[in-house]
C-alpha cells in the first residue's frame, strides 16, 4: 500500500498540538525545576492564544474539528484518525484538568499532587511523540482501547 502524501502526514501530526496545549499547565512544576523544557510549550503557544482569546475557543476549536474534519468522508481518512484521536486524549485531559482544579487543588499543591501532575504531564508528551511520529511515517497511531473507539466511530 502507498503511504499517504507528505501534506497529510504533516496536518495529521499538527493536530496532536491540541491535547498538547492542555497538557502543557500539568509541566508548570517540571518547569521549574527544568527551565529547558519550556521549549516544549511552543508547539502549543498558538492553540493556547487562540484558546484564551477567544470566548469558548477551544470548544469552537473542537467543534471545527468533530464537524469539519471528522465527519466529513471528503477529507483523507489518517487526519480524521488522527484528529478524532487527538480530540478523545483531550477530552481526557480536560476531564483530569477538573478533576484536579474541583477535587484536589483544595488540598495544596503537595509533593503527591506535583508528582502526579508531573506524571500526566510526561505521560502526555510520550503520547504526542509517539502519535506525531506515527502520523509522519503514514501510519496509524494504534493506542490500546483508544484507537479501537476512534475506529468504530470512523467505520
């Protein structure tokens, strides 16, 4: 089979800023200890703007995306993989961003909850490598559990 031409390969992989840009605030203690790995927030810096400067931005920014790209069989079947996929890892990490401002910010920001944050944070960014690197070699990111649900949307 042929691999997918560079342009889809390159737009697949630019989705992946968008669960990047609301895993970026769970670095903010890594960052302080590793003033380097801020680099790694300028991949997400323009979503992050486009996010806080518009109102409701990232719903907007999801919208777009669920009904321009995902349920549009006109656009090539590796970005809509692939950004529905991206949508459902951020779906999860704005329900984790709740769930820490709503259950665990009342309890300080302890050693625990630093270390978890860090966690989801390291987590996030191994999964966004390992997907952008997948969509730029044409291939389908294939994450246990997740990528079977975006499938059995798709098909």
């Amino acid at each position: 089979m042929q691999a997918p031409p560079i342009w889809q390969r390159l737009l697949a992989a630019v989705i992946y800023a968008l669960p990047w840009a609301d895993a970026v605030p769970f670095g903010r203690a890594l960052f302080g200890l590793f003033p380097a790995l801020q680099w790694l927030t300028l991949p997400a810096l323009p979503l992050a703007l486009l996010q806080n400067q518009i109102p409701f931005g990232g719903f907007l920014l999801f919208l777009v995306l669920f009904l321009a790209v995902v349920r549009n069989p006109q656009v090539p079947y590796l970005i809509r993989f692939n950004a529905l996929q991206a949508i459902l890892i951020d779906i999860v990490l704005i329900l984790i961003s709740l769930a820490f401002n709503v259950l665990l910010a009342p309890l300080g920001g302890g050693f625990a909850l630093r270390t978890l944050s860090n966690t989801i944070f390291l987590g996030t960014l191994v999964l966004v490598l390992f997907a952008v690197i997948q969509c730029l070699r044409g291939k389908e990111a294939d994450i246990p559990s997740l990528s079977e649900a975006v499938r059995m949307q798709l098909h």
